[in-house]
C-alpha cells in the first residue's frame, strides 16, 4: 500500500468521525431543545389557566351588584329622587 492511498484511507476515516461526532451533538441538541419546549409549553398551559382563573375573578369583582354596594356605602352615593332630578332640553 502507497502513502497516498494510506492518507486518503486516514483522512477518510477521520471525516466519518468528524461526521458521527457532529450527528451525536446535533442529537443531543435537539433532545436538550425538546424537552425545553415541552417545560415552556406546560408553562404557557399553567399561564393559560391562570389568566383564566384572573378573567372569572375580574367578572366577579365588577358585578354591577357589588359595583352599586360599594358606590352607597363607600362613598355614599345613592339614586336622585324624581324632584331632584333636572332636564335639560336644547
């Protein structure tokens, strides 16, 4: 066997491990990468329902109910009779 032969067949053999290497880390990535996308993903979900649970809170807190309870006791506010009530026509 020449020399040349013999550096082709190394060199050969260093590219393929070169390449098996580089598979091994590209593998590697994508499963790190993966299971990150699976950890934000049940993040989004746990945010999701949380902003939920905030919009059914948010609907219960501006009731017009409790909105007309506060105004007459907080800040005492209540309905004008009918002979305190002006209209103004144009």
């Amino acid at each position: 066997m020449n020399l040349g032969r013999l550096l082709t067949i190394l060199l050969l053999g260093f590219a393929v491990m070169l390449t098996s290497v580089a598979v091994v880390h590209a593998k590697y990535s994508a499963r790190k990468h993966f299971v990150e996308l699976q950890k934000l993903r049940l993040q989004r979900d746990e945010l999701d329902v949380e902003w939920g649970r905030l919009l059914l809170e948010q609907s219960t807190w501006a009731t017009q109910h409790r909105v007309e309870r506060l105004a007459r006791t907080n800040l005492k506010m209540h309905i004008p009779s009918a002979e305190d009530v002006m209209v103004i026509r144009p």
